[in-house]
C-alpha cells in the first residue's frame, strides 16, 4: 500500500513532542488578576476550610459574583476552569450532606470557562491533572523543566501528600507518554509507505513505551495510601451523574439560576486522551459493558453497541484533545495493515501483538490498583459504625444496597475487566489467510485453542 498521508501535526492540536497532552510550558499557578483574588484566596485554603466544615458557608456569604471577561490568555482560562473546579466539588461534597444546587458565584463563570474550552463543568482530569502541577524549585533559564522529582500540585482538597501524588501519578504518566505518542505517529507514517522494517522497529519502540506506563501504575503505591485514598480524597472527585444512591438528587445539580438540573461524571483516568489515543492508534475496540462481540463463536454476533461510556470521556477531555483522538482515527491503519501481511512477516505480527499485549497488561495492573484502592475498601465502610471521619459522597455506605461506582459512574470491575479483555482481541497471531471451501483466499480468525471462523 503506498498513499499519501499527512501526519497531522501534533503542536496544531496541544500536543507536543517532550509533553504530550500535558502543556507545552507551565501551568499558571495563579490568576495575576487583582479582581480575581477570590477566587485564588479560597482555593489556595480549600484544605482548611473543608477541615473545619465552613467552605460552603464562606463560598456563599464571601464569594463575589466575578465577570470572565477579565480573562485574557488560554492559560488564564484554564486556571479559572481548574479553580472554580475544586471551589465546585468542594461546596457539593465538603460536607457531611452533599447539596444539589450551585450558587451563581461559581455555577456561572464556571460554564462561561468550561464553554471556552469545550469541556464540562466538572472537575476533569484535565483540571485535576493535566494543567495541575508546578515545580517545587524553579529551574533556571535553560535547566530541564520536567525534571519529574521537582513536581508537585498546585491545588489539593486535603493538602495531603497522598492526593498530591495521586494526581502526580498522572502527570508521570501523560509526560512518559509523550513517547508513545510521536513513535505512534511514526509507525502510522511507515505503513502508509509500505516501509515493513521501520514500522516494526516503531512498533518494538512503542511497546516499550507502553511497558513504561505501566511501571508508572504501580508508583501509586510508594505515596498515596488506599484508606486516605478512599475515605479522604475520592469523595471529592465524584461528579454529580448515578450519584443518587450517595445522597444527590438523581437529575443532578442546579447550576445557579438555571431552571434544570445538569448531570456529569467525575473526574477519571478515562478522560486522559493517552490510552484512548494508543486503543485508537491500533484498533482496539470497546463495546457496551456485557456485550463484547467474541470473533470465534459463531452465535455471538461480530460486533456489537460501542461503549458509550469511553466514547462520552472523549467530550471530557479538552477541545483540541478531542480533534486529535477524531484524526488518529481518520488516518490509523496500523491494524488493516499487520492483517495484509499476516501471513509473509511474522516480526510484524509479533511486534504489533507485543504492544497489544503490553496494553492489556497495563490494564491488569490497573484492575490490581482498582481492587485495592477501592473495591477493598468499600468493604471496610460495611464494619465501620458512626465515626469521626468524614465520609461523604462515594466513601458513604450505598443507599439500598447500590453497588460500588467509579468516579466516571461505571460499574466499575466489569467494566475494566471487559475493556482489559477487548484490548487482546485485534491481536493478529489470532489471524492468517486461508483458502476456505468456496476456493476464495479469506482472512480466517483461529482462536489458539482451534476453532475456527472466516
Ligand atoms: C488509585 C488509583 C486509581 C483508581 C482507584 C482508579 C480507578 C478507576 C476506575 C474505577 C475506572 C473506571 C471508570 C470510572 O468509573 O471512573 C478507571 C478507569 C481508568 N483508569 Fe483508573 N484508577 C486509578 C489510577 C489510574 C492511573 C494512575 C491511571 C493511568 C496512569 C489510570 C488509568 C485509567 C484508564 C485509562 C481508565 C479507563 C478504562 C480503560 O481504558 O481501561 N487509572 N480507573
Ligand atoms: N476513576 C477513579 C478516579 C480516577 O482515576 C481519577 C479521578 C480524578 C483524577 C485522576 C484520576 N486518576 C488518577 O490517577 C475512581 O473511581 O476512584
């Protein structure tokens, strides 16, 4: 196959070579506006506020209604978004009963930002992570800015360590990415110029990058402890959709003066655009949680309902990340491409099932943090009786019996089990041509165990 193909540009989109969907420079730290210390003066005490159980009382007697209009740069504007983010999940869930309703002073220049740059009126990852981090000690002109040690948060809920590091884990993670990200771009450029070598050597190169990713996962461990994780700091990154069985209204939250309600997932690691870009990248599918279509029984059918949950996380992630994912998937071909030569290079094959595998690995490491972080501890508020500790929101024994939910609302061990499942089926050793019965040369799918089906 040899067509012609503009790699698209990364830098046009926000994404960039040493950062990937993190920011290029930076983040600002604080808005340098006068006229918007109130907004800065509240966050920057968020951790002693919620302490002492007065941030919804301060945020409705103190906080002045401000105008956007004072905003003048895109970074300006993402530090409003990530501010008015935790001033918002504060106030819902930073007391023992959440409330259902916004007042104006957060709820309106809120959607005015978030409009601006195509994202909710959440807190998302983008405000939790991407554009959440500064440098302990500043490097001097020329000096390495993302010299990862030298990093840390610029806001918090809990002033803990343990929320600073789990939000760190990402930025670690988004930053190692980057890799991925340009070698992805490049093994897309080789089969599209029929070029075998190189797309395996760029194939080989982004396995390793995945593997890298997820020795990342596992740092989790060395800093954010599952109780703090899970009775202090996940209530609040919870959104206000399915969050009826936790004590909010099952419509959502009044923004303000808005006459109806509006309802939206948490922040979550499925709005970083880095394991959708590489699912995309290779043609890893996901369908509706208990629908995955299974290529080898012949009385499932062959596809099934996309799932809607990750592809609603695309609108989650900031508007340039989401033209990105939209041009990847235009453009890749990197699956169609290993299948045309399934037979003739087996180094291809190998080398593309490599970092299926690598991916789906790193969804099983992710499934053991999960099992810890949450599904273990969810156990423990079954034994706890009336206790000092806060527990709002999803640390709250469920309503009626509900079930444990992620952040993003999901039922969350079936759901990332089946995502972790889907992520071995394009594997191409599955795949060879065969002459089937009609005399007609087929691509035939052979589960390793033998039985077949064209
Ligand atoms: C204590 C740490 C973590 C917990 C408890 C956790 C939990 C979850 C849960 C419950 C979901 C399901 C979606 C939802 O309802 O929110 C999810 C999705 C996801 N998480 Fe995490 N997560 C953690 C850390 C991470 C980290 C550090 C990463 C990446 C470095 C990550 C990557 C993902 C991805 C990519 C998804 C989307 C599902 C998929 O693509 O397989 N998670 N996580
Ligand atoms: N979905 C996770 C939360 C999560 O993954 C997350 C939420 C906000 C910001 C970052 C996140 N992941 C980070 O490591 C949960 O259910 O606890």
């Amino acid at each position: 196959m040899t067509a012609t193909i503009d790699i698209p540009r990364m830098e046009d989109y926000n994404v960039f070579p040493n950062s990937g969907f993190l920011p290029e420079k930076l983040p600002l730290e604080r808005l340098p506006q006068q006229y918007y210390k109130p907004w800065e003066d509240i966050a920057t005490n968020l951790p002693s506020l919620i302490l002492t159980k007065r941030v919804r009382s301060v945020i409705d007697k103190k906080l002045p209604l401000l105008e956007t209009s004072q905003l003048t740069s895109e970074e300006e504007y993402r530090r409003a978004y990530q501010v008015l983010g935790f001033l918002a999940h504060a106030y819902i869930w930073g007391t023992e009963e959440p409330t259902n309703k916004l007042p104006p002073q957060i709820a309106q220049p809120w959607v005015e930002v978030s409009d601006h740059l195509r994202l909710p009126p959440i807190a998302t990852y983008a405000g939790l992570c991407l554009w959440n981090f500064k440098q302990i000690i500043p490097t001097e002109e020329g000096e390495d800015i993302w010299d990862l040690d030298n990093l840390t948060t610029i806001n918090t809920f809990t002033g803990s360590i343990d929320e600073s590091w789990f939000y760190l884990v990402s930025v670690y993670f988004e930053h190692k990415g980057a890799l991925a990200i340009t070698t992805g771009l490049q093994a897309i450029k080789c089969a599209y110029n029929n070029d075998i070598p190189g797309l395996v050597a760029q194939l080989q190169q982004l396995a390793e990058a995945i593997d890298a990713l997820g020795s990342v996962l596992l740092r989790m461990e060395e800093m954010c402890d599952p109780h703090v994780f899970y009775f202090r700091i996940r209530p609040y990154l919870a959104g206000w959709k399915n969050m009826a069985d936790v004590g909010l209204d099952k419509d959502g939250v009044l923004y303000g003066n808005e006459s109806k309600p509006r309802a939206y997932s948490g922040g979550s690691n499925a709005q970083s655009s880095l394991i959708q870009f590489l699912d995309i990248l290779l043609g890893v599918k996901h369908y509706s949680t208990g629908e995955r279509p299974l290529p080898f029984r012949k009385d499932v059918p062959k596809t099934g309902p996309e799932n809607g949950f990750m592809n609603e996380m695309r609108t989650y992630m900031p508007g340039p990340h989401q033209d990105f994912l939209k041009k990847i998937h235009e453009i890749t071909n990197i699956h169609d491409f290993v299948l045309q030569n399934v037979d003739t290079h087996p180094e291809l094959v190998l080398s593309y099932d490599g970092c299926l595998a690598m991916l789906k690995s790193f969804r099983d490491k992710h499934i053991q943090i999960v099992t810890r972080y949450v599904v273990l501890q969810a156990k423990k508020t079954n034994n706890m009786g009336s206790s000092t500790t806060l527990r709002s929101g999803l640390a709250r024994k469920k309503k009626n019996g509900g079930e444990e939910k992620g952040t993003g609302g999901t039922s969350l061990l079936p759901f990332l089990k089946q995502c972790r499942d889907e992520t071995g089926d394009p594997a191409a050793g599955n795949w060879g041509k065969r002459i089937l019965s009609d005399g007609v040369m087929r691509l035939k799918y052979s589960k390793p165990n033998g039985i077949n089906e064209d």
